[in-house]
C-alpha cells in the first residue's frame, strides 16, 4: 500500500512539474514532417511561429515576416499527463481538422521544448510525424 502511494504521489508530481514548464510564450526554432517516404524541414529563415500555454489551453500564429499574407493560427484545449500531451484544436479556419485531438510526447531539454508524435486526420486525408522544438520566450 505504501508503494502504491508513493507512486501515486511521485506521478502527480511529475505531472505538475511537466505543466509548470510548459506553461508560458514558446517560439519555434525547428520542424520536421515526414509523410509518406518524405522529409521536409520547415524553412523558419522569414517566419516566426509562436505558441502560448496556459493551465488549460493553447493557442498558436505563424507569420510571415516580410508582409501579412501567409498568416494562419489557432487554439483550443490540452490535456497533459506525465510526458503525453494532447492538443484539440478549437479554433482553426480548416473545417476538416476542427475539434481534432492532436496526441504528442513531450520532453524538456533546459529552454526547449520538444514534442514529437503522429498527425492522423482521415476527413482532411493527413497523416505525418512531426517533431517540433521549441524555446521558451516568456
């Protein structure tokens, strides 16, 4: 009894110390997608992709730097537990992704944050891995 305790105990704090971390102003300095037999590295020389977490939602903008075309964003909820974090995007101009559940690992390497897991949409015909880091701003 005492060891599942511990347990139990030992795994809440793991879980509010990875929330702790990830709460705040993240930018994006890496992107990898690999569809199909294809591997592609997102060009951040003339975007900034920005993410910003808080105790319950997220909401994420990419902007050209140059002009205002290629804008897109969008928000909605996560849950995160232990290392597993999930993102439903709520918010988003692309009917076939709306409401979607995103399930991603994360990880802490000292600023980074690093997430990491399959994008699966069949309606809108997506599914890629990606990993993404991030270093935090804020």
């Amino acid at each position: 009894m005492k060891n599942l305790l511990l347990l139990f105990c030992v795994s809440i704090l793991f879980n509010c110390s990875n929330k702790n971390k990830l709460i705040g102003s993240w930018k994006m300095v890496y992107a990898q997608t690999i569809e199909n037999d294809s591997l592609k590295i997102k060009d951040l020389t003339n975007t900034t992709f920005i993410k910003i977490i808080n105790d319950n939602h997220f909401s994420f903008f990419n902007q050209d730097n140059n002009n205002s075309k290629n804008f897109y964003g969008g928000a909605g909820t996560y849950t995160l537990k232990g290392n597993s974090y999930t993102e439903t995007l709520s918010f988003t101009s692309v009917k076939a992704i709306k409401n979607h559940k995103f399930p991603f690992t994360i990880m802490f390497k000292g600023d980074t944050l690093i997430q990491s897991g399959t994008e699966e949409i069949k309606a809108a015909g997506i599914k890629r891995k990606i990993i993404e880091k991030y270093v935090k701003i804020n």
